[in-house]
C-alpha cells in the first residue's frame, strides 16, 4: 500500500509518497508561498518516483490547527485528488503529526504553533504502550495558559520530561523556561514542523483499520474563526459558528 500525504498547515509545507516499508519521496519547502506550489510538488514527487496519482491507495491530509488559507487549500486539493481516483482520504491533526516526529518519546510532547493575537495552537500528548495519547485535547489559547495546564499536569507526575515543539515554543520559549526550567526540552530544528511524510505513515494506520474519513465532509480544524468572521460577527452584532 502506498498513501500520498500533503501537509500545507504551517510555513513548511510538503507532500510525500509513503509504503509501508519506506519513505518513497518527499518535498518539504519552507516559504511563505509554499501553498501555492503544492500541485508541483506533488506531481515532482510522482514522476521523481514513477509514480502515478492512481497507484496511491489513499490521500492523507492535514486537517489543522494551523495557518487558514493554507489549511484550505491543502484540504480541498486533498479531496479534489481522492475523488479523482476514487480512494479513501484521511484528515490527520497537524499537532498529532508534530507529535508523531518523536515516536515513543518518553515524557510529555507539547507541540505549539503559533497562532497570532498572543495565543497558540496546542495540546498534550504522551506515548502510552506504543500508542500517542492526548493528556490535554487541540485548543488555541494564551501561552501562560497553556503553560499553566501543563505545569499542574507535571506537579503530580515528575518522573516525565516535557518535551515542546513547533514555532510557538521558539516564539515563548522564556516563559517556557520560567515555569519548568531543567524540566523542559526542547524538540531539534527539524522536528518542530509537521512532515507530509508523518501525516502518510498515520494514514496508513488509518487505512489499515479502514477508518475513513468522507470526501464531502472532511473540514479543516480551525479553533478559531477567521478574521471576516470576527468582524462579520461585530459588524452584525452576533457570534459566527465555528468550523471545527
């Protein structure tokens, strides 16, 4: 079996080629307009391992938190692609993917994006008996308040490590460092993005259980409204429903 995966959540964005075996191919590009280039991309990675669209079992995806324009794009290319070839497609957190670039790390894993306004995308995540858990579920909130949570979380099991990760903890790494001091690690360079290649390997999981997700249904994570929503909201004196 063989899943195509596309990661368009933050600034690094990729697209990978994944069996069960190996990594096939992957392309991973760290600039603001990535998003624009994820057809190349994927097509580079199809002829560089000659490949074609319809050998690919599935089409996994990064469903969010993350950046919205890219989250919207990297979805909808997704369910254009996985319709085309009628196969399965799977929607996978991007901070779960984070997570998973430190398999069976022992201790906590606190992925964190950032998210603007003072606040980050973030949860907790710990590796149970060769399965990734969620201590603390997806939110977008304040650093401190986040920080805070997993403090008390520490409190009552100090044997563990806590291990952060992504752009947020660069952005808030003294506020990290004030509360947990020798306690906190921090993830190296090139696991603080979430890997195309990642997001494949989960797919594959996923289509090894047969745990699908449906074409017309599957939405980004966004946490938040958009800006428009907010100021449609004000503009119009009520609250904008979230699309989660």
């Amino acid at each position: 079996m063989i899943i195509l995966g596309i990661e368009t959540a933050t600034k690094a964005g990729s697209a990978a080629l994944v069996s069960e075996s190996e990594i096939v191919a992957e392309y991973l590009l760290v600039a603001k307009r990535h998003i624009e280039q994820i057809l190349r991309e994927i097509d580079q990675i199809l002829i560089d391992a000659g490949r074609l669209l319809e050998e690919c079992d599935g089409v996994a995806v990064s469903i969010g938190p993350g950046s919205f324009t890219g989250l919207r794009i990297g979805v909808s290319t997704a369910k254009t692609l996985a319709f085309a070839i009628q196969k399965p497609i799977f929607g996978i957190s991007t901070l779960e993917a984070m997570a998973c670039n430190l398999p069976f790390a022992s201790g906590y894993l606190c992925p964190m994006i950032d998210a603007r306004k003072g606040e980050v995308y973030t949860a907790l995540y710990q590796w149970v008996e060769g399965t990734l858990r969620a201590i603390i579920s997806e939110r977008a909130v304040s650093p401190m308040t986040m920080i805070h949570q997993v403090a008390m979380i520490h409190q009552l099991d100090r044997s563990h490590r806590i291990i952060f990760m992504g752009n947020g903890s660069n952005l808030y790494e003294g506020m990290i460092l004030s509360e947990f001091g020798e306690s906190a690690e921090f993830a190296p360079q090139h696991h603080n993005y979430p890997k195309a290649s990642v997001v494949a390997g989960l797919g594959l999981n996923r289509l090894a259980l047969q745990q699908f997700d449906r074409v017309e249904a599957l939405i980004p994570t966004y946490l938040r409204p958009s800006d428009a929503e907010v100021n449609w909201a004000q503009k119009h004196g009520g609250s904008q429903c979230l699309n989660t």
